[in-house]
C-alpha cells in the first residue's frame, strides 16, 4: 500500500523545473548584521561591495561583512562609491562615507553646504554620476553636487520624480503625469509625452543600437522611432508584460536582468531571448528585488525584500538544485537519445536536451534507488536499480532481471550478445536473445558484492571489493563458473577505491595511489607516473570516472581533476577545477560524471547535479585577484579594544593582550573557494596551513621585531600580491633603555655595597681572626703560665713536703737526743737542730716559691687585713696550700695544738663567724 502511494505521489506532483542556474550566494540578514530589505547596491575599487539597507550602510569584502548605521538612524535608500568615496542617501540627509587610516568608515553630510535649500520630508532614492557632479534624487528635487567647486545645483518638479537616468553623458528623468525629461543647457526638456509613459512607469532607459529603449513597469519594453514609442519586438518582451517589474540592468555582455515585485529575477539575453528566470523556488532568497548591481567580475547583486543574493552569471559551472528534495540524490546520469536521464534514490527521471527549461520527469516503475545507466550501442537503455535490471523506453520500463542490487555493466569482449552484470551477491551474464535482453545465468563459486569490475581479453574478471580486497576470476569458455579466484595480494584493501580501464590498462586506484595490471608480470604494479599526478592532492575518494572523450577524472578534497595525454609527448598530464568536495556536495565513492556535448558535463550531487563547461574554466578560475588587508586590532587585558593604521608600522608596548589581523579576498564566486596562508618572521619562517578563516590573532607576543605576511589562494590559483606588514612589540617598562640605565647604576651600587660589606666582613674576620690568634697566644701563654704556676706549685709542694719532711726528721733526732742528755755533744746537737727548725732561711725560699705560684695573695689578703702580723701570712699561705694541722706543726715547729690556737686566733683576726670555713674564705683571694 505505501509503495502504491509513493507512485501515485510520483504520477501526480514529480513535475520537476529542470533549468540549469548559475550559482547563487546567498546572505541573510543575521549574515550582514543589517535589516531584511536593501534597497541599492555598488562596488569599490577593491571590489568591496556596498548595500543600502534599512538599518544603514553593509560593507562586505569578500568574507565579512560590516555594518554601519545610517546617519540619522533612518532607511537608507541610496547608495553609489564614486571615486574614493561612498556616497548615501536616506531620509532627509544625504552625504559620502570615507574610510580612515584604521580602515573605518566615517561619514560626512552635504546638507551643511544647501545653505537654505534643506530636505523637507523627503527620501533620497537614487545617486548618480554625472561627469563633475554627483546626483542626488529624492521624490521632487534633484541635487546635483560639484565634487570640484563642493556647489549644489538644484532641479525641482512639482511632480513626483520617479527615476533619474544616465544615458551615454546626459540625464533623463521620469516625472509622474508628465513623462521623460531630458536635462539640456542645464534646464529640463520634456521629450517623451507618450501615454505609455503618463500611465505606466518607467523602470530604465538604454540605447540599443543607438535606439533610447525603454522598460516599464507593467507594460514591457518600448523603443523611441520617430518621436513615438512602439512595443520592441523580442521574444521575451510577452513574458515581460505579465511580470511587475521593479529594476533591471544591462550587462556588459548587452544582456538584460530584470528584478520583479513576486516573480524574482528574469534573463534576457542580448538577442531579446529569455534564458531563465530565478525565484525562491529555484533558489532565490526571496522573490521580491528591490536592487540590482553587476560587479566588475561580470556577478549580479540582487538586493532584496529578505537578504542579498550574488549570482555568478559568467561562471562555467550551472546549478540545478531540487529545492523540493523530488529528484533526491543523483547516482548516475546519462544521455540517451536527446534525452537527460538522471538515476537517484529516489527512482529514473528524464527531460528533453534541447529545451532548456523542460522540466523533469519520473520513468514508471523505477521507484528506488538507481545505481547506474548503461548505453546500448544507442539502441536501449539498460538501468541497474536495487530491486532488478530493467530496459528504460523514454517514460517506462520492462523487467528483465529481477536480482536485487545491479550495480554495474560491462561488455564480454567477444561476445557482442553477452552483458557483464555486478550485483550485491556476485555476478551474472545477461544475454541478448529474440531481440531483447534477459538474465541468462549467475556465475558459481562467487558470491562477493561486485559493484567495481573489469574483464580483460583472457576471460579474467577483475573484482574489487572495498572491506575485502581485489579479486581475480579466471573463467570457463562460457561464463558460467569460476575456475579459479584468486585474492590479489600486493594491494591493500582501502575505502573509496575502485576499478577502471583506462588506455587499454585495468586500473586500480586508492590512497596509496594508481596501480595498473601487468599481464607480463600477471600482477598490478603501481603507475608512478599517475600516482605523481595526484600525489600532491588530498585523497578523499578513489572513484575514478573514464568519459566518453577519453579523460580520466579523479575526485579530490579541493579539485575535481581529469588527465589527458599531451598531444606530442603522449605524457599523461592532469589538469585541475577547484571545485571542493563540501561545495560540490557529492556521495563520496559515488561520485558520477556525465559527458554532455563538446567540453560540457554533467556531474551528480545529493541534491540535484551540476553543469562544467570546461571551455570556460581555465579563465574563471585563473583570473587574477588581490588580498587586502582589513584592519588591525588590540585588545587588552581589561577588555578594551584599540584599531590601528593600516598603512603605518605597527608599535606596541608589551602588554599582555591580544593583536588580531583581519583580512581577505573579494571574490564572489560560489564555486571559487578562497583560503588563507601567513606567516609571522620573528616568530616562526614557515607558512601556516591553508585556512578559510580570514582573521589571525596572537596573544602575549615578546618583545621584539616582527614581520606579518599573509597570501591568498582563489581556487588553485595565488592572490597576485601578499600582505606585509611590519611591526615591533616594545620592550616592557621593566628592561627599556632608562630602566637598563637604572639597572646598571643599581648594579654599580650594589657592587659598591658588596665591596663595602665583603671589605667590612672581611675586616672583621682579620680582626676576630687577629683576635682568635691573639687570645689563642694568651691561651698558650696561660697554659705556660699555667705550667709554669704548676710547676712552682709542685717546687712548693713539694720544697714544703721537704721542709716538713726536714722537720720532721729533725724533731725525731732531737727526741732522741733528748732521751740521753748526759753527754754535751748530745746537747750541741739539739741547739743545732733548734736552730735549723726556726732558720727562716726555709721560709724565705717557701715564701719567694709562694709568691711565684699566687704572687696576688699576699697582696690582697694584707690589703683586706692590714693588721695582720708575717706570722699570721705565713699561716694563711699554708692554709692556702690547704695543709692540714698536722702537717703545719712541723713547718711552724710547733704542736698540733698549738696550730689549732693559731688557726682560732687568725678566725677572730679576720673576724670570721663560727659557721664560716676558715680555708674556704682564704682560697677566694
């Protein structure tokens, strides 16, 4: 039931419009930042286009676009760049635009110069030029200004001025209810009254053939024969009449476009011919045209109640998009008798050749996907669809297979009644038997998808199967079985590639490059010279396509290429259209290409097909163009954005922010893409890869000297010039020239400093070292001191230990002798040894070995007690040797007794208290 459906849709609404278009670019509102209307359009002399919309000024410049707002925030309604400046109309102010040294418009009024002759409630619609002067028209005035002398020149009309025109030098204008002005000696002359132009209005005015024509708006075309106006007799000028017509323009090639109120754009050739017309159905923004404008390059600008639309009407590549998504994407097209046959997924339509605006229409039966279109010896045409094989007969079909999934069909050489067939599930033979064609057998012992094959002079069958590799059959006489299937393996199994012959070769292309069998060799061996020819490509599908005409067509990233052999050397060499595999919206590894007549072809896309002349496409895409430099802008850290010169070298103060550089090519051709390579001396020498972004920004440069250069790429084809742009990134306040110097001066004085502390640590570790030697000297004259003081203490010690030992032994003898007195030696001898025990002799020699050991304390011992007597010093010396009172009798030659009596009297002498240690206080001297 929903397949019943789908062909009843098919019956009833698949009247497809079949022209073929030129290109469109299309820019909305959100695009240029303005309003939806724009109402007149012009050109500089960079190619920068220029649109009067209703928020102001558009400036586009080939890849940005910028907007200005109108001078008093009114619609702009006119606009025209004369010379350097950009001159605009809206209501109640008229003025130029011209742009700084930072590549900014600023806007300039002339009403400061009408003195009293002020706009009162009125638009300006129209701008001129006229020799000297510049034309102002509004709804009843004209305002012609010298550019020379800066004086206006006044017309006004009590009527309203419909349109003013420039006609070969002289003005003409259209006033309502009057007719056709002819501005002469400077005074207005009626010269047209007719009632064509009292009732109708006159949309434009040229000189065909030195003949004034006129357009009107609802009434066609008419030219001036002796002083009356007659109908022009063209072809298109029936069709004109039905339209309402807004603007038009002559091009330089003589033809006419036409901008209507509902019906879009429409095409005259200039034999007075319609070639076509556009509308928002076969692309146009919108059908209503408010502006026209041809651009140096021969594009027409439209501009519209809903956006701006640049159509390409030289370029040798032809649009035909289903905007209705019918027609589906395109899988295979051929020619076939007169006929265009387009094969999609959504089924077989075809259209007659000849006339250009026939439109599509669907094949019955062919509901589906279509994978190919095979061309009988232009006898039948064979179709390979997903549910079968049918023969095509103009607008129906008749089944002669019903194996799902015909991918492809080729001869069987030798065989003039066999057909090769590569389904899903392998391949089979279709024969041609009581004069139509039918399914006569499957091959056994494959069973592969064969959507690529090739079938050589030896009954080989090459298969190619991307997720499996290549395939070689070797066949019985017949064709009805393999014998032999061998897996070709010097090849690596690759997405997007493909089988073809070519030049009697069987091909074999994928990423690694072209291969071609070798019979002599029996495998395939890579063809180093076509793989050079697409070595430098970036690969994005391995389809190749052979035409009729002999080229070999190959489908990369940037270009569609086809490779010709040179006419003398027979050296293959390739040759590039730069059409980008994203702006010629292909199925990848289905792309298909048709030969359609001379150098014209067709080439499928998802959404319709497109038409190359190649007759024409060396000079579209080899034309020369210029990349500009937009504007330079800084933007700091807080936020603040800075524009700078253009034209002057750049210098800024390290800071850290951010300095962007716009810029770009204007170049208005949809299929022309335009890409971007710079690079920044000072920081790196190479060049950046090609990029679509027109813009570059570097952020926190150091300082230091740089050199910006920027080139351009329109297609394959290098802008003519480049950027250079110089400029220095300063030196941070903290290592400038002045900070250097204060640097070095902070250095010299740190360096005195040092010098000062290292001088005064220094001197101080001399002096602490002098010190350290000095105390060490005083420690070693101590410790000889001290050596010295011990060894006197021990000469004391023991000159004391003598004497007591001396004493003692005295005292012994004389007792002894005392025991036997009787005899007078006896009593000698005790007087002797009395006298030697009170000999101060011993006591000199103690008392000089005393003072050399403590020579301080009898000093300070007498100071302190000045009363005391030499007995009672003699007595605290030998306290002061700590000797005991025995060992003291024998020096004092006196009892034990006795030296206690003495040590009691020293206390009370030096008037100790009872608690007090009599020793103790005598060693704190």
């Amino acid at each position: 039931m929903r397949h019943f459906i789908f062909i009843l849709f098919l019956h009833v609404f698949l009247v497809i419009p079949a022209q073929e278009l030129p290109p469109i670019e299309k820019f909305t509102a959100s695009d240029y930042g303005g309003d939806n209307q724009n109402w007149m359009i012009s050109q500089n002399q960079d190619n920068y286009i220029y649109a009067a919309n209703n928020k102001g000024l558009l400036e586009y410049n080939g890849s940005s676009w910028v907007a200005y707002p109108s001078p008093n925030n009114t619609i702009l309604r006119a606009v025209n760049v004369i010379d350097d400046r950009i001159y605009t109309g809206c209501y109640e102010e008229f003025g130029y635009w011209l742009k700084d040294k930072k590549g900014v418009l600023n806007y300039t009024s002339l009403l400061p110069k009408l003195n009293e002759n002020a706009i009162n409630d009125d638009q300006i619609w129209n701008i001129l030029d006229f020799n000297e002067w510049v034309l102002f028209q509004s709804g009843h005035t004209l305002y012609f200004f010298n550019k020379e002398t800066e004086q206006f020149k006044i017309i006004n009309s009590e009527q309203i001025i419909y349109k003013v025109f420039n006609i070969n030098g002289h003005i003409y204008y259209h006033v309502a209810n009057e007719g056709i002005y002819l501005l002469k000696d400077g005074q207005p002359k009626l010269i047209i009254n007719d009632a064509v132009v009292i009732e109708d209005r006159v949309i434009n005015i040229w000189l065909v053939d030195e003949v004034l024509t006129i357009l009107t708006r609802n009434t066609g075309f008419f030219q001036l024969k002796n002083n009356k106006l007659e109908p022009w007799e063209i072809s298109a000028n029936n069709r004109v009449k039905k339209l309402n017509i807004f603007n038009s323009i002559r091009l330089e090639d003589h033809s006419f476009v036409i901008g209507t109120i509902s019906n879009g754009v429409i095409k005259i050739n200039n034999k007075g011919e319609l070639d076509y017309a556009i509308n928002q159905k076969l692309g146009l923004s919108n059908n209503t045209v408010l502006a026209l404008f041809e651009d140096s390059n021969q594009n027409v600008w439209a501009g519209l109640d809903n956006g701006i639309n640049c159509i390409n009407m030289t370029s040798p590549i032809q649009t035909f998009i289903d905007y209705d998504g019918v027609l589906g994407t395109v899988y295979s097209t051929i020619i076939f008798k007169d006929l265009l046959y387009v094969g999609t997924n959504q089924g077989l339509f075809y259209r007659s050749l000849i006339t250009v605006d026939e439109t599509f229409r669907f094949v019955e039966g062919t509901a589906g996907q279509v994978w190919s279109l095979f061309n009988d010896n232009n006898e039948r045409l064979i179709c390979g669809h997903h549910l079968g094989t049918f023969i095509v007969d103009k607008n129906g079909v008749e089944k002669i297979s019903s194996e799902l999934g015909a991918w492809n069909f080729k001869k069987i050489p030798n065989h003039d009644n066999l057909l090769l067939q590569g389904n899903y599930d392998g391949l089979y033979v279709l024969e041609y038997k009581d004069n139509t064609w039918g399914l006569r057998n499957k091959i056994e012992n494959f069973k592969n998808s064969s959507r690529f094959f090739e079938i050589n002079n030896t009954n080989q069958i090459f298969v190619n199967h991307e997720y499996k590799g290549v395939f070689i059959l070797n066949m019985n006489s017949d064709f009805t079985k393999t014998i032999k299937v061998e897996e070709v393996s010097e090849l690596t199994i690759g997405n997007s590639s493909s089988l073809e012959s070519y030049q009697g070769d069987i091909l074999y292309t994928s990423e690694n490059g072209i291969y071609n069998y070798s019979d002599a060799e029996n495998k395939f061996v890579k063809n180093n010279v076509l793989t050079d020819l697409m070595a430098s490509k970036k690969f994005t599908s391995g389809k190749i396509v052979v035409d009729q005409t002999g080229k070999l067509w190959l489908f990369f990233k940037n270009n569609i290429s086809y490779i010709t052999n040179d006419n003398i050397t027979n050296i293959p060499q390739i040759s590039d259209i730069a059409i980008p595999s994203d702006l010629r919206k292909g199925v990848l590894g289905f792309e298909n290409l048709q030969h359609i007549e001379g150098e014209k072809y067709i080439l499928g896309t998802v959404n319709g097909y497109l038409t190359l002349d190649l007759a024409n496409i060396e000079t579209y895409s080899s034309s020369t163009h210029s990349i500009h430099l937009n504007s330079i802008m800084k933007k700091d850290v807080n936020g603040s954005t800075n524009y700078l010169p253009l034209a002057e070298d750049g210098s800024f103060q390290h800071e850290k922010g951010i300095v962007s550089f716009s810029f770009s090519v204007p170049e208005y051709n949809k299929f022309l893409d335009v890409s971007y390579s710079y690079k920044l001396s000072g920081l790196s020498d190479k060049w950046s890869e090609w990029s679509h972004v027109s813009s570059v920004q570097f952020e926190n440069l150091s300082f230091g000297d740089y050199t910006l250069e920027v080139r351009g790429r329109v297609g394959n084809q290098l802008t003519e010039n480049f950027i250079s742009y110089d400029f220095e990134v300063n030196r941070p306040w903290y290592i400038s020239n002045v900070a250097i110097l204060l640097y070095v001066l902070i250095l010299i004085g740190i360096a005195f400093l040092v010098n000062k502390v290292y001088k005064f640590y220094y001197e101080r570790i001399l002096k602490h070292e002098h010190i350290k030697n000095e105390r060490a000297l005083i420690q070693i004259k101590n410790e000889k001191l001290n050596q010295d003081i011990e060894g006197k203490n021990r000469e004391l010690v023991i000159s004391t230990m003598s004497i007591i030992k001396k004493n003692e032994l005295l005292n012994k003898i004389k007792k002894e002798l005392k025991r036997t007195r009787n005899n007078k030696d006896i009593e000698s001898a005790i007087d002797l040894i009395d006298t030697n025990l009170n000999n101060n002799k011993d006591w000199k020699f103690f008392k000089e070995a005393f003072n050399n050991a403590d020579k301080d304390f009898m000093d300070k011992i007498k100071a302190a007690h000045p009363d005391l007597t030499p007995n009672d010093l003699k007595f605290c010396a030998y306290l002061r040797l700590n000797l005991s009172s025995k060992e003291m009798a024998p020096l004092l030659n006196i009892s034990i007794k006795s030296v206690e009596t003495k040590r009691y009297r020293l206390r009370k002498r030096l008037q100790l208290d009872h608690d007090d240690s009599l020793v103790n206080y005598i060693l704190k001297f």
